[in-house]
C-alpha cells in the first residue's frame, strides 16, 4: 500500500516518564498505521501503554516528567512529533479530534455546551460568533441530542453521561478532522447507551470518512467497530492486523489469553480461562518478552531475548513463531504468509 | 431462604415533598449456598437494594428476614455488631473502600479484633491465613493500600469481608473497576470461595455477561422495580422481558462475524429519572412493544414459567 493511504502512521516511538522511583518505560518501540476511512482499536490492559501512545501523538503528555526518546508520527505527509508547540496547537482539534473516557471532566463545567463547542469553530475555522453558534446547532442534531437549541445553552452538568458523550463527539468533528482518537469512549456508560454511542461513530465514519483510533480494553466492543487491531502489552504492540486475525487466527498467547478471560454469550463456554500473574513491572521491563513470566508456552529464549516482529500484514511479537519454535496454540504466521 | 426481601421499598426525599422511587417493593431472597446476580443499569437501583437489604440504609417500607427473622426497619450500632458475623460487604471502588492509613494486616484483623476482643498481635496466623487464600502474600502484611493495584485491593477487601467467616456476601459491583483479565481472576476466586465456604451472595453488577459465570439465579431491575427473575443460564440464553432481551442483545459480543451479522435493536432514549414515577410499567416509555394497558397498570412480577418470573403485561 501507499503512503496516501494511511490517515496516520506510527513508526518506532518510544516514551518514558521520569518518577521517583526511576524512569517508567511507558511506550517501547511502537508502531501502527491507521488506514484513511476505517477504524483501528488499539487494545490492552491498564498500563499497557495505549492511552500514552496516542496522547503523545497529541502532545498531551506533560513534559517533564514525559519524554518522546524515539520514533515518529505522521499525519498524512506532516510529522508531528517534535514540531513547535504552535504548530501542533494547528493541527490538535482540527485535523486530530480527540474523545475522552469521561467527558464530564473533559468538558469545562463553567460554560455552556454551545460557547465549548463554538471556541473551537471560532479558533480553528476563524467563525463569527452567530454562524459558530448556527454550526453548533446542526453539529448537535448531527450526533443527535434532542432539542440542540435549548441544549446549547446548557451546562454539562445538565447533561446525562450518554447526551455528554454526544456533545463530546460533536466538539471533536467541529472542524471536520482526519483522524479522530477516542480513548475508551464507552467505557463509563451503561450498555443500551454504549450501543448507541458506537452506532453513532459508525454512521459519522460513513458520512465524513473519518479516520477513528478506538483505545478500548473490550474486546466486544473491538469485535463491533474495529477494521484493524493492534493489540498492546507492557507498551509494546505484541499484535497487529485484521481483525479477524486477531479473532479468529491468533498470533500471540497474549491475545488468546485475553479473548479466554473474556465473557460471551456462546452457551458452551462455561468457564472463563484466566491469564495468572500480572504485567511485568516497567520501571525495568524484562530484557526477553514481556509476557513471558504469564506465558505457558515460554521458552527460555522468550525470557532472555526480545522476540522480533514476525509476519506482515498480520504480525506478532513472539518467539513460537520462529521456524524453529515446537507446535503451540497460537497461529503460525508462516503458513498464513505463504497463502498470502 | 436465608435472607428475605418481602416488598421492599427505599425512597429518597427530595425537597418539595418529591420522592425518588430507588427501590419499589422488591421481593427478592437468597438461598443458603446459591448465589443471586442483580443486574441493572446505573440508577435501577440495585446497589440502593444491597444496602438497604442489610440495613445500610433504613427502610422506607415492606421487610427483610434473616434466617426468618424481621431484621429491624432502622438499624442502631449493636444490630450491625450483631449482623457484622453473618454478612459482609465488598465494594466496587477497591481504592476508596481501604484506608490509606491503614496497613493491610491492620485492614483485614480489624473485624474480626472487635468481634472477638482480642489484640491485632493474636492475629497475624490467622490474616496470614487469608492472605495467601486470596492469592496474597505474607510480605504484603505491613504495606499500605497505595502500594497495591487495583486487582490486588479488591484480594484486601475480599479478605477483609470473609475473616470473619460471614453466611452471606453482598459484591456490590467487584469487578467493574478491573481490567478484563483481573476481573475474570477475582470472579475465580470469589466462586472458589463461595464453593469451600458454603457462601450465599448477592453480586451486583451491570455487566450480565460476567454475572452469568458466578450466579444461579439472576435478577434484572429497571428503575426500581424488579423486572425479571430466573435461573441464570435460562434467563441469559432465553431473556422474557423486552427490556432483559435489549440489554443482553447490546452487549457487544467479541466474535466479528457476529457483529457484522448483528440486526441492531437498540434502545431510544435514557433509563428516566426516578422522581415521583407514575404508577405503570417502568420500562413503558423505551419499550418497543409497549400497549395501552402498559401506561395503565403496574405489572406484578408473577411466574410465567417454571422458575421464571417476569413483570411484563404481555407475557
């Protein structure tokens, strides 16, 4: 594929973070693309680095203590990391929407929905303030909250978490952005309300060709939206690829953990399989995989060596993939690249 | 059954002589040894019916029996000293539930300490003990909350509740504030334990999927009200109520096929607020099928199957 094809590409970053107790390794050497018009999820775990992937795209991190070491982000043809802050304030809400866990703390409680939403029109598309507040209007019937002129003038605590998403939504595709990151949209809201607030992302996807980065930690939710995967563990994407490779051809025992410990509506599935342990700590990320001491396949290559990347489209970090690995639970890449 | 919830009911006042209607008669029990899944979503009220069942809150009406007998309608301190031996309590918020002045030992010995009148000292097998049964360790004895993850908190508060050798667990959500893999260890462990001790529980939850794995029976509130009733698996895979058959078709299942094949059946709007509800079907409002009579009359929860009870006019 090209380049012009990516609405994003993500090469090799690396963040760390200085603490007391020394430096957190937070985000090692990872890479993504998200192609124009379709949905990648990144998914994993708390701490796994996802949410400090996607906010050091934005410059979101705090720095210091925060630091991008490595690597690179492009947006279309621009890069974005290490530019001026000026130049990122351009871009940042304009062509990069961005949608938080809970947007009762991501919106100011002191003004109205309507004044958040138009400063964006206002700075970013230079709107007078009446043809800002017209736009409003139509932006809020266009993710559907009832009554937009009266709900303009509302504050955000009038509003319901499910109606705050939807004015969230709304902020976030004001200027009409490429790529629109929302980082566990759903996860604060009830399920009847989850369902709507995905179905709504769906239609904007179709309607505005939106770009959409979808942090989550649930793997239905992935399974509903999601075109393309990237599956995280102690910051590094373990693996990427369609996603019906991650579902139904696993690469990772990580993924095939995860998808185990999962709850589902399959009536034969009686029992939930858990993944032992916890994640490694990243203040000293073990010199192997990260997720060989939860592993069951591990060898000890895997606690000594970090595994490389194996595949292409559909890639894993893990050792069981070499030539050379015995059989295992999870799918040879191998054999899915030579029928490629 | 061992306890016994008979037309319970839990209003709020608000000013202006308002009421909001967070538990209206629920009848709902728990059997020796069974666990019972309450499922709803934010403001049915099942956790308001979990405190209220064990008297964390007064009753605004109806009653509760434990072992048959009328637990008072208000509880002073020595009805929850009483009580404290029998049920226990683990909470949702596993970081606002410990103190963070605390130690872990001086957490868990506290309970049972008061109960039995001896010093913290005489203890420490004893918490030990439970420490390494919720999957702990002996070295974590004098740290503090702080030094602990999420999954590892909520161990603390397993602990803490089941020192004392309780009857009955109340889980008021246990799991909804864990990441997918902690939450599948922590129901493990809860069912190991209910399994050895002999535990009855109440696990409240929103998440049915989940709840399906640890309960016998389950229970679905809307707004108040107690809408569906039956044995867990059965109510999971053959929902009655119109509103348990939207919940459970929005809940995202991890198979992509599935979810391309999904006809979407949502539902409009928002659970409504609970002040001052007019007396009719509940759900009468967002229900794709809803009748006249439905805005009329407030359906009884009867049993319309073997086992299975539905509040619904049109079953």
């Amino acid at each position: 594929m090209m380049t012009h094809d990516y609405a994003l590409q993500v090469d090799n970053l690396a963040v760390e973070f200085d603490t007391y107790g020394g430096v957190v390794q937070a985000v090692r050497d990872v890479s993504f693309k998200l192609r124009k018009g379709k949905t990648l999820a990144i998914v994993g775990e708390s701490g796994c680095g996802k949410s400090v992937t996607v906010q050091s795209l934005m410059g979101l991190i705090p720095m210091p203590p925060g630091r991008i070491t490595r690597g690179s982000a492009r947006l279309g043809n621009d890069e974005l990391i290490g530019i001026a802050p000026a130049a990122l304030n351009a871009i940042r809400g304009k062509r990069i929407g961005m949608i938080f866990q809970d947007p009762m703390s991501a919106l100011n409680p002191t003004m109205t929905i309507g004044r958040q939403i138009a400063e964006t029109l206002v700075v970013h598309r230079g709107l007078s303030a009446s043809a800002a507040r017209a736009e409003v209007i139509e932006l809020l019937r266009l993710t559907q909250i009832s009554q937009p002129e009266k709900r303009l003038d509302q504050y955000p605590f009038e509003f319901s978490g499910g109606m705050l998403q939807r004015a969230m939504i709304a902020l976030s595709i004001a200027c009409k952005p490429e790529v629109l990151i929302a980082d566990e949209p759903t996860t604060a809201l009830d399920v009847t309300i989850q369902a709507q607030i995905l179905l709504l992302l769906q239609e904007l996807q179709s309607s505005h060709g939106l770009s959409i980065i979808l942090i989550t930690h649930d793997l239905g939710v992935v399974a509903r939206m999601a075109h393309d995967v990237a599956v995280m563990y102690a910051g590094q994407v373990v693996e990427s690829g369609l996603v019906d490779d991650i579902f139904y051809r696993s690469a990772h025992p990580y993924t095939l953990g995860l998808r185990a410990a999962m709850p589902s509506n399959d009536p034969r599935k009686r029992q939930l399989q858990i993944i032992p342990g916890s994640p490694p700590d990243l203040f000293a990320p073990p010199p192997g995989c990260g997720f060989a001491d939860r592993c069951a396949q591990a060898m000890r290559v895997c606690r000594d060596t970090p595994p490389p990347a194996y595949g292409h489209t559909h890639q894993a970090r893990c050792w069981l993939q070499d030539p050379l690995a015995p059989a295992s639970p999870v799918t040879s890449l191998m054999v899915n690249n030579k029928a490629d | 059954m061992l306890i016994e919830a008979t037309a319970l009911r839990k209003f709020f006042s608000l000013s202006g002589g308002r009421q909001v209607h967070a538990v209206d008669e629920v009848s709902l029990g728990i059997a020796e040894h069974e666990v019972v899944g309450l499922v709803g979503e934010s403001g049915s009220g099942k956790t308001t019916f979990g405190k209220t069942l064990i008297g964390l809150h007064d009753k605004s009406g109806g009653e509760v029996r434990y072992r048959g007998e009328l637990l008072p309608a208000r509880y002073g301190a020595a009805d929850f000293r009483k009580q404290a031996s029998e049920i226990q309590m683990i909470f949702q918020d596993p970081y606002g539930s410990l103190n963070p002045r605390m130690t872990i030992f001086e957490i868990i010995a506290e309970g049972l300490a008061i109960r039995e009148g001896r010093s913290l000292a005489a203890l420490r097998d004893k918490v030990v003990y439970w420490l390494e049964r919720v999957g702990l360790h002996a070295d974590h004895l004098s740290r503090y909350p702080h030094e602990f993850s999420g999954g590892q908190r909520q161990r603390v508060g397993i602990a803490r509740a089941l020192i004392v050798e309780p009857k009955l667990l109340i889980c008021d959500e246990p799991i909804s504030a864990l990441d997918v893999s902690v939450q599948a260890q922590v129901v493990q462990l809860l069912g190991e334990l209910q399994a050895s001790m002999g535990l009855s529980m109440l696990f409240i939850a929103h998440d049915l999927s989940m709840v399906r794995y640890v309960s016998n029976r389950m229970a679905v509130m809307y707004l108040g009200s107690l809408i569906e009733l039956g044995p867990a698996e059965d109510l999971y895979f053959r929902p009655l109520h119109p509103y348990t058959q939207l919940l459970i078709a929005s809940n995202p299942e991890p198979d992509p096929e599935h979810e391309r094949q999904r006809q979407d059946q949502l539902i409009s709007g928002e659970i409504p607020s609970p002040v001052d509800l007019k007396a009719h079907c509940r759900f009468a409002g967002r229900c794709p099928k809803a009748e006249a009579r439905c805005f009329e009359e407030r359906p009884a929860l009867r049993e319309v199957l073997p086992g299975r009870l539905v509040a619904c006019h049109l079953l």
